[in-house]
C-alpha cells in the first residue's frame, strides 16, 4: 500500500502530494499525521489518500517513518473542506489542512497531559490485615486508609494529606496492595466543577413557529435559515432546543459566536442544558486546553461546540447543526492569510456533511436578508421580546445643544440624570464608547502637527496608565511618552482631543464615588479569562456601571440593566466605507437591546451630532425593515455590494517606492487582463491605482489596485485571474488580493 501525502511545507513548489510506501506492520488512515522523510530533512505530512498502485519507481520510493497519532487528527471531511478552501483562495492545501488541528500540534508543541493515580489492588475487606502488616510505617497505613474507599486517587491529592508519599506507594505496589498509573488529565475551560442544571423555560409562540419551520429540515439533513429576531426575542432558546433535537437524532451541533467576549455566557447556557457534552473553542484558551477541548470533540466526548470564528473547523462528526449567532459581524471574516468567511466555510460543510444551516442576528447584514428576500434562505421572524416585554424606549440628544449650553462633558444632561436614577434604584447601566483609550488624538495648537505614530499612517491615541500617560498606536502597539513640546516647533501648545473608553471611566468615577465600574475594552481583557471575569463582576452586581468598546454590545444578557448609553454615535458613521451606515445602525441597535431584558422596561440615550440622520432615527426605532430598504435603495443606485463585487489588489512593502511599483505592475497586469478577456472588460466598471486611507501600517508602504465589478460568472473568473497575479513572487513587497474586503481603509 501507499500514500498520498501532504507534507506540512507551504510553498507552491511543494503544493501537490507526495507518494510514499507503507511499512509492512504500520497501519496508516487517511487523514492520519505522519513523519516522513523529504530531501535531507524528516517532516511530519498529512495522508490524504491511499492506493496500491504507484508510478514512482521502486528505487525512489521511501517509506514512511512513523505516525504520530494512533487515529487519523483529521476527518475526511475536514480534508475535503480544506480541498475546497484551498481551490477557493488559490493556496497550498498544507496551509489550509493547518486550520484544520491546533497550531500546537504542528511540531509536537503539545502532549497529553497525564498524572500518577493510585487505587487498590486487593478487595476493602482485606485493607485491615494489610495495614497491620505495615509494620513501624505509620505512612504506609494512612495511605492504606485513604485508599479502602476502593475509588482512585491522583498522587498529587495525597501529597495534600501525606508528605512525601511516593516512596511508600511504591513499596505497597512491590506488596501487591496497590496499583500506580499513568492517566490522562483534560485540562478545561472553566475548570471541572459541576454545573446546576436548568430547567428548560416554556417556549413563546414565535419561538414554536420557527423550530415547526427547523425541525423537519433539520432532520432530513438540510435548510438554510435566516433568523431575525428583535434583541430579546429569545434566539439563543431556539438555539437550545434545536441542538437538543440534533443530539437526539445521534448527530454532533455547534454555536458560533462572533466574539470571545460572548463565549463564556454561551458556554454557561449551554452547559447547563447539556452538562460536560458542550466543549468550547476560542484563541484566548492556553494552547493545553484547546488541544485537550479539540480532542474532546474528535472522540466524540463533547457532541456539541461553542466559539469563535476558529470553532468552524471543530473535527466534529456526523455534523447536525451549525448555528452562526451575531451573523451580521465582521470578525466572522479572517483577515489572515488564508483568508475566509466562517460563514461562508459552515454553509461548505453543511452542504457537503448533511446539516442545517442557521444564521441569526437582529441586525442582518444587508446581504444576507438581501439573500433570503431571493430564496436563497428561508426567512424566519420572531418581532416580539419573551414575555410580551417592550422594546426600549430611545432618547437622541443633540451634542450640538449641549455645546451651546455650555456641557464640555462626555454625558449630555439627560444622560447625567438618567444615570443619576438608575444608580439611586440600584439598577445597572452599561455605556458604549467605540474608542478605547483616554484621549483620540493629540496635537499642537501652533503648528497643527498631530502626534502620528512612525509605523503607521494613523494617530496615537492617549491612554492613562499608572500615574504616567503614553501614547499607543491601536494597529501596530508601538508606544511612546506624551510630548510636553511639539516635536515639530517646539512650542508647548499641546491639545489633548476627543474620548476613549478610559475618559468615560475616569468621568464615571468621579460622578459616582465608591459605585463598582467595569471597563471593557482590549486593554482591560486581555488576559486568561478576562473577558469572563469582567462579566462576572457586572452580572454579580458587585459592580453596577459596565463601560465598553463594541464588545458589549451584542449578545450580552443582564436582567438587571435598564438603561443604556451611546456616549459617541457618530464615530462610525462617517468612516470612509460603504458599510460604515449600516454598521453604525448594527452598533447602535445591538446596544440598545442589552437594556430592559429583565421585568422593569429599558431606556436608551443616543448622544450625537446628527440627531437628524435616517441610520439614527432608524435604529432609535429599532426598524430594521425601514433601514434596509433605504440602503438596499442607495446601494443599488450607487452600485454597491451586493450589486457589485468590491475587490483590490493590495500591496504592502517596507520600502514605499517598491510598493508603488509594485502596485504600478500590478495595475498594467490588470489592463493586460481586461484587453485579453472583453467579457471580464465588459463586468469592469472601474479599475484605478491609489493609496488606501491608511498609506502606512505596521510599518509598511501601501498601495493598492481598487476595482468595482458587475456580479457575472465572468467576474468570478477574473477574480481567480487575480488571485493567482497576487500569488506572483516579487521580492521586498507583498501582494494580497481581497474580495469585498472588511475594510476598504
């Protein structure tokens, strides 16, 4: 027998596979990890198929060396999707068959974790005698003592009650009285402590109407579904019940979430519906307990997965369900190379493994309802909150008013009072500041210069720490001490301008002394479980005021919070980008929603400096409906996704001339393209070289080859033209080719 084999090199010289004998004695699986032999070196591979016969002659066949699992680490399934996603992106199948195991595997950076145990080895009733054979060693009966429960113990649990018990336990093994040995310890998420149980709730009749719509797609293997349901409609309920159906039938679910942020509340849901069955998948685990919770999964021990955009490749088998909460996010879209849409990767595997496909928000993206409006998914509403509970009530206030008045604070009156209220009731209050940081920008009332940072094209952003100010670049994190001259003139006429999320704190704190404040943003969670310890502060009421970044502001449960505030609803909604009005109706509405889920009603106070704005007044209403239909209508007379395909060739390098002729040959490329192929000319509406809004990032030059084209087969063929143009080396400058990219910026 043979073997085709992937070996873990990513080179399009390497990009194909490799036959290799099987030793007589080895069994060898496909989808199995093995070490083979390649030129000089010893590399680990991946089987991806196996034969009997081979065109290799036998003189220049070599063996394989060894496996490195007993089971094959990655389903059949996993390496048909990693096929596709290779064909779809134009990569090496080694760089996609990576995202199918933990990075740490790769290398052998990981093992099992394993520890001593002990337990008896003769009957309970023969303890006694035996522990009157022990002679002067006091040691050797406790241990005996300890052990005549007949359970077994880990070593490490009696060193709490024995010193030094090793050297005993050894002697009662060489007795015959016990047995030591070597058992795996699962490291997990959250530890290992039991979780109480949950009733489930009686359902709503939105919530029946939309699992008799499920359920029989489901259990025939299919659907796409498009769930919209209004912020607390109870989505993550109908979720539930339909992982529980899944379970049933003997299939394997799983719940993607958009944010780590969200994870630990899904987890503990779940959990408590489903016990130890439910494993998590998220890039903030230590690298042991995401190996430990993937081979949870791949054992079939967890049947149902929960996380981030990562989970998608969870080694899940016989797959029932895949959930995609939040769909609406960006973060569903990886901006590493390879690049993809989880969303795009669960329809693949739904489609190719026989599962249902649900996508759920209560902001859709304008181009998925634009896609179930066209059959492509089913629609499904649920309009009403559970328990007939209102929506809650909006209040917009003009910044611009406040100005006059005379307010230079962050809080506009209305909102001071309602704060005021909400801390005298002793209910809780959270406020979204889409800007981390103490300061936006810093820059000298004499010259105009605006401290930038040397890395990137964008401005430092203030941050407060330890009694001692620094300037930090949000893109890259260089960091630098606050000038006290301009650098430029010398003049010390420095202006600190605008807010972050530290500001509001910093404001909070002295509006409300001794009140518990959280501050939610990367630098506050950016530790092991931060995240969750963040939340657990809010959600125990320790603390009442919960600030944050766009973190939380979907998702997020608490009964407890009456009123939310928009302290900045402008800053998205004037970002160079297409998207930037429906992402601001997005940010806006999802915040709102995290007030009145409990049983006294929510207020929201939208602070801006256009109140007049139909995104606003749209998302103050929370009428999805009439917002998509005004964008849907702009993006068709402006020819925008999804009547158009936006895409670009971006070119980074460190030196700025080399990327703009790279970017230069990149465009002629181009041109020589559409002149080869009219049909792909005809779809091409606009084709231009320039600089993106951020010209330098990470210390890199940027240039780009910006086109907009008609949505056509033809255009698809283009697409993967310039997908393998940027796929043409050039030294000292990178090349990347981006499909209705996340940002335009």
């Amino acid at each position: 027998m043979y073997a085709q084999v992937i070996v873990d090199i990513v080179h399009e010289n390497v990009a194909h596979t490799f036959t290799y004998r099987i030793p007589q004695g080895l069994n060898v699986a496909v989808g199995q990890r093995v070490t083979v032999p390649f030129g000089r070196m010893s590399k680990e591979g991946v089987v991806v198929a196996l034969t009997e016969l081979s065109d290799v002659p036998p003189e220049k066949m070599r063996d394989i060396t060894g496996v490195l699992e007993d089971y094959p680490a990655i389903l059949p399934c996993l390496i048909h999707l990693a096929r596709r996603m290779a064909e779809a992106v134009h990569c090496p199948l080694a760089e996609t068959l990576r995202l199918m195991i933990p990075a740490q595997m790769r290398g052998g950076r990981i093992q099992v974790r394993q520890q001593p145990m002990v337990r008896l080895a003769i009957p309970a009733d023969q303890v006694e005698k035996a522990m009157g054979e022990q002679g002067r060693s006091r040691k050797r009966r406790m241990l005996l003592q300890l052990l005549r429960d007949g359970e077994i113990h880990p070593v490490g649990e009696m060193k709490l009650l024995v010193r030094d018990p090793m050297e005993a336990l050894h002697q009662l093994e060489e007795a015959g009285l016990v047995e030591i040995s070597l058992e795996e310890v699962l490291r997990r998420p959250g530890g290992n402590d039991p979780v109480t149980p949950v009733e489930d709730p009686p359902l709503t009749p939105s919530q029946e109407e939309v699992l008799q719509v499920v359920t029989p797609e489901l259990e025939q293997g299919r659907g796409k579904f498009l769930l919209h349901g209004v912020t607390g409609s109870g989505k993550t309920e109908v979720f539930i019940r339909l992982v529980r159906h899944t379970l049933k039938m003997g299939k394997s679910a799983m719940i993607l979430v958009p944010e780590i942020a969200l994870t630990p509340q899904m987890v503990s849901w779940f959990r408590s519906r489903f016990g130890q069955v439910a494993a998590v998948i998220h890039s903030r685990l230590s690298a042991g307990e995401r190996f430990d919770e993937w081979r949870r999964i791949r054992r079939g021990d967890a049947r149902v997965v929960i996380g981030a955009r990562s989970a998608v490749f969870a080694p899940c088998e016989n797959l029932g369900l895949i959930v995609v909460d939040e769909e609406h996010e960006t973060t569903y879209l990886s901006d590493r190379h390879p690049r993809y849409d989880a969303r795009e990767v669960a329809a693949w595997r739904c489609d190719h493994e026989g599962a249902a496909l649900v996508l759920a928000s209560a902001t859709p993206s304008i181009l998925s309802f634009a896609m179930a409006r066209r059959g492509d998914y089913t629609l499904l509403e649920m309009p009403f909150r559970v328990h007939k509970r209102p929506l809650p009530t909006v209040e917009v206030v003009d910044m611009r008013q406040e100005l006059e008045m005379g307010n230079r604070s962050v809080f506009s009156g209305v909102l001071q009072r309602k704060l005021r209220t909400c801390m005298e009731r002793g209910e809780q209050a959270m406020l979204l500041m889409n800007r981390r940081g103490y300061n936006t920008f810093i820059s000298c009332r004499s010259c105009g210069h605006t401290m930038k940072c040397p890395n990137c094209d964008i401005s430092l952003t203030y941050h407060v720490a330890t009694g001692d100010g620094k300037l930090h670049c949000h893109y890259c994190g260089h960091m630098e001490d606050s000038p006290q001259t301009c650098p430029e003139c010398a003049s010390t006429y420095i202006r600190y301008f605008g807010a972050g999320t530290q500001k509001v704190e910093e404001e909070l704190r002295r509006m409300f002394p001794g009140t518990g404040i959280v501050r939610m943003d990367i630098d506050t969670t950016s530790g092991k479980e931060g995240h969750a310890k963040l939340l657990d502060e809010f959600r125990s009421g320790r603390a009442r005021i919960l600030v944050g970044t766009q973190m939380i502001a979907k998702g997020l449960d608490f009964p407890k919070v009456t009123l939310v505030g928009v302290v900045a609803a402008d800053m998205t909604l004037n970002l160079p980008d297409y998207r930037s009005r429906e992402r601001t109706f997005q940010l806006l509405t999802q915040v709102a929603g995290r007030a009145g889920r409990g049983e006294i009603p929510g207020e929201v106070v939208v602070q801006t400096y256009k109140p007049e704005d139909e995104v606003i007044q749209a998302s103050a209403r929370q009428d999805y409906r009439a917002f998509f239909e005004r964008e849907f209508a702009r993006r068709r007379a402006g020819l925008y996704p999804p009547f158009t395909v936006m895409a670009r060739l971006l070119v980074e390098s460190t030196a700025g001339e080399k990327a703009y002729k790279r970017a230069e040959e990149m465009h002629r490329e181009c041109l020589k393209l559409l002149s080869e192929h009219p049909d792909w000319k005809k779809r091409t509406m606009m084709l231009r070289l320039d600089q993106p809004s951020v010209t330098v990032l990470r210390g890199k030059c940027r240039w780009q080859v910006q086109m907009k084209l008609l949505v056509h087969p033809a255009t698809e063929q283009f697409c993967a033209a310039l997908t393998d143009l940027a796929h043409t080396p050039c030294e000292g400058a990178e090349t990347y080719f981006e499909y209705n990219p996340v940002t335009m910026m």
